[in-house]
C-alpha cells in the first residue's frame, strides 16, 4: 500500500511540473521574439527630392519578431551613396547632386533601404530682353553659332 500511495504521489507531481502553463494563467515561457529586433521598416520606402540642397525626412521604425514596435532600439542611418545625398541621425536626407541613392537604417543586424532619387527642377526661366531677334525675325531663322542671350534659372522655392 505505500509503495502504491508513493507511485501515485509521484505520477502527480511528475505531471503537475510539465503540465501547461502555470495555475495563475502566466505562461512560463516568455515569448522569444517579444523586445528584440527583427526587423526595421522606412516610411516611406521611396522619395524624390526636386532641388540639390532641399531635404526630405525619413522614418524608421525598429519591429520584434511579432511585429511590435521596438521603441527603445537604436538606429543608425547611413547613405549608401553619399555624392548622391547624405543622411542625418534623425532620418533627414539632403540632396547632393543629381542621381539616386539609397538610404539604410539599421538596428543591430536587422536593416532596411529606401530609394531616394534627386532631381533638379527649373521653376522658372526667363530671357533678358523678353524679345530677342536671330537673324532677320523676331522668331528668328535658326541661325547657327553661339548668341549672348542672357538667361535666368530659379530653383523652385
């Protein structure tokens, strides 16, 4: 009889250890992926940029393996093609010159990129005298050569 009532004592306890989560619902187990970065995505993931010099802003946001936010993970940003357009701790890309560039940020091993392409847009051109005669006409005749028209390129504002 006791060799029968120690069996049973143990076949429960045995079972009560391995059984489930915990009486107090709390699983045991916390989740693997919950609070480390799996991932980062760039809002938005492509942008153009209309003047050299003009900015843009991008934003970054660092995700655990269930999708939620990493709030307190850092970022680092960089320009992949930095004659292109160069990038701020803040997510802030200027524009360099004319082309394309890829901005990634960063968060331990995980990483995004986004495109950002630089354009150089005339607002407004205007010609100094308003009229100007090439040859015989107002409207000109195609004359060959180089003329001195003098010309003004504004940038848009």
């Amino acid at each position: 009889m006791r060799r029968t009532l120690l069996l049973l004592l143990l076949l429960t306890t045995a079972c009560r250890e391995t059984a489930g989560p915990a009486e107090d619902g709390q699983d045991d187990d916390p989740d693997p992926g919950a609070g480390v970065v799996a991932r980062v995505d760039i809002v938005p993931a492509s942008s153009t940029i209309n003047a050299i010099g003009y900015a843009t802003t991008l934003a970054a946001t660092a995700r655990d393996g269930n999708g939620a936010a990493v709030s307190e993970a850092p970022l680092a940003w960089t320009s992949l093609d930095p004659a292109i357009a160069g990038v701020e701790s803040d997510g802030r890309v200027v524009a360099r010159a004319a082309g394309s560039a890829r901005i990634r940020a960063a968060s331990g091993a995980a990483a995004d990129t986004a495109s950002v392409t630089v354009r150089q847009v005339v607002a407004t051109l205007s010609v100094t005298p308003a009229t100007y005669c090439w040859g015989s006409s107002i409207l000109g005749t195609g004359v060959a050569g180089a003329s001195n028209v003098p010309v003004k390129v504004r940038d848009p504002q």
